[in-house]
C-alpha cells in the first residue's frame, strides 16, 4: 500500500515537472509557446503575413508545439517506473 502512495507521489512530482517545461515552435514569422501542461502560453504573429497565412501558421505551429510536448511527457513517463 505505501508502495502505492510513493508512486503517486513520484507521478505528481513528474506531472509538475512537466508543466514546467516550454515548447517553442517558429516558422514563417509566427511563434507559438506550449507548456508541458498542453496550455498555449504565447504566441507572436509576424506583421508581414496576411490574416489567413498568420491563422494557418499559428495552427501549424501550436499542433507541433503540442505534439512537442506530449511526446516529451510520454518520454518522460515511459521512464518512470510506476508497476502498476
């Protein structure tokens, strides 16, 4: 049983060590950030680029950001020795 509350508690402090975490993606001007915990926290728009270039970018850019950092997590977790 206490085997049990230590992996949480090793799940929990990984969880949080991955929310930690940026992902940066840039390209064609725009520049989108993700966090490990699959939350956009920035993006930049190049002045240059017209109103559908700049949308079509910024969804490019985020669904890498966020594969970015899931596949990290997955890394992350695929490490960790849970035995469940």
């Amino acid at each position: 049983m206490f085997d049990k509350f230590k992996q949480l508690a090793q799940l929990k402090s990984l969880q949080n060590e991955i929310a930690k975490e940026r992902f940066v993606v840039e390209e064609g001007g725009v520049r989108v950030v993700v966090s490990g915990a699959m939350m956009v926290e920035d993006v930049s728009l190049g002045s240059d680029l017209d109103a559908v270039k700049q949308a079509d970018l910024v969804k490019k850019c985020t669904n890498s950001a966020l594969k970015k950092a899931q596949f990290a997590a997955a890394q992350k977790m695929a490490g960790m020795n849970l035995g469940l």
